[in-house]
C-alpha cells in the first residue's frame, strides 16, 4: 500500500465486523484456481507498491506456483513516499527496505527473487507513468498469462493507474486480466453496489492462508514493526484484517 492520500481511505474506514456480516460478500460466487488460472501458463502480478501484490492476490501467487507456473510481480514503485512525515524514513531507506521486504514475502509464496520486474515510476506519481507502464507491460506480456492488477476504482490514485496501465496493455496484447482490491476494502461497501456487484471469490487451503499471512508478516515497515518506529502505520491490524481472509477477491 501507498500512503493514505484520498478522502475515501481517511480514517479506519469500514470495519472488518462490517464485512464478515456482509450479505453480499457472503453471497459472491466461487471460483476454483482451476477457473482462475485456466489456459494461463504464467501469472503476471501488477503492483502499485511492494505489498499490494501480497495484500490483493498472496493467495493466488501461491496456488500458481503450486500448479508449477510462472510468477512474475511487476512492481511499479518502490513505496519511498510511504511515511513523507518520518524523517528517519527517508525515500532511500524505505525504497531500500521495502525491496528486500517484499523479496522476503514473495520466498514465502515459493516465488524467486528473479520474478520481480522493477519499473521505479515514482510513487505517488503513478498517472505520470501511465504511457511507460503501458509500454513495459506489453513488452512483458504474452497471450498465454492470466495479468492481476489493483481494482479500477480503489480510491488510491496509483492503483488506478496502474489498472488503466494494465487494461490498456491487455487489450493490446489480447490477454486476460482480473483486478484485486486493496483499498477499496476501507470504504466501497458492504452492500452489492460497489465492486461486489461483479465480484468472485477464490477460497485458500488452510496451508497456503498460513503462507499468505507469513509473507505478510515480512512487511514490517508497514506494519511498525520497526526501529525507529513510525507514528502511524500503513497497515495498522484494523487494515491487516481485511487480508487475513480464507479467501481472496476478484472483479473482472
């Protein structure tokens, strides 16, 4: 995740007592990683920031992987302006530990360091970048991936653009793309007329929910559970909770 910088994702937004209660995301279809991943041969993960890959579709990773396919998790930012107010955490350091923090969580999926394709558009800075991720991506991209990106409409402005990037990519390319939301947990529901309203949901073995968690766990700089430590964390467990899930969300 990015820093907070929308008025939709101010505040702890909807509570994940709201969402275990939610008709309507009780109610979404299922589907299997059969279905998922059908006539894929490689996964491509599209991520604004080293994290969301993790938060939005960990699950999914690691079922892939399971099935003995290729992962690849292009990550479009390093994360530097996570924390503008904490001078202790400079863009250099937190691009530097945020890197090797996301390394970390992708061993925890059984995807290798060399899976990770960094484009260092600026974070924050996502929209300006549009036309070269575009370009990047259908360089990347061949027919037989299955491409997940940030929802369209997540209220963060980078995982939009990394979705507008994405789409137009794909269309491109003719390949097939599902989007992940991550911040559109905090304020887009829990009624069926937001993203729910297309939505499907994967359920996670037991195992591969542990493995999701763990490689979670590894984005301390996120979580505070740093030295120094930082006044307010991107993913406090208010917003942790929302990812702890049996299963994973997607919208076509």
């Amino acid at each position: 995740m990015g820093a907070l910088s929308t008025v939709q994702i101010e505040g702890q937004g909807l509570s994940e007592r709201q969402w275990a209660t939610s008709p309507a995301l009780a109610a979404l279809p299922s589907i299997t990683p059969e279905a998922l991943f059908r006539g894929a041969a490689r996964l491509v993960v599209v991520a604004p920031h080293p994290d969301d890959e993790v938060l939005g579709c960990g699950g999914a990773m690691a079922l892939a992987r399971r099935r003995g396919m290729q992962v690849v998790v292009v990550s479009v930012t390093d994360g530097e302006a996570a924390y503008p107010g904490e001078p202790a955490w400079t863009p250099e350091r937190l691009s530097q530990v945020r890197q090797r923090e996301l390394i970390e969580a992708l061993g925890r999926l059984d995807v290798a360091p060399t899976s990770v394709v960094r484009l260092h558009v600026g974070d924050g800075r996502v929209r300006a970048g549009v036309p070269l991720i575009v370009a990047r991506l259908s360089d990347l991209l061949s027919s037989t991936d299955l491409v997940l990106v940030t929802y369209a409409r997540d209220g963060h402005p980078d995982h939009e653009a990394c979705a507008e990037a994405a789409v137009q990519a794909c269309a491109a390319r003719g390949v097939r793309l599902l989007q992940y939301p991550v911040w559109a947990w905090h304020w887009d529901g829990p009624e069926p007329s937001g993203f729910l309203r297309d939505a499907m949901r994967m359920d996670l073995p037991s195992d591969v929910l542990q493995a999701k968690r763990e490689a979670i766990a590894a984005f301390k700089s996120q979580t505070g559970a740093v030295s120094p430590p930082v006044s307010a964390p991107i993913l406090p467990h208010w917003a942790l909770a929302r990812f702890q899930r049996p299963f994973e969300v997607f919208v076509p």
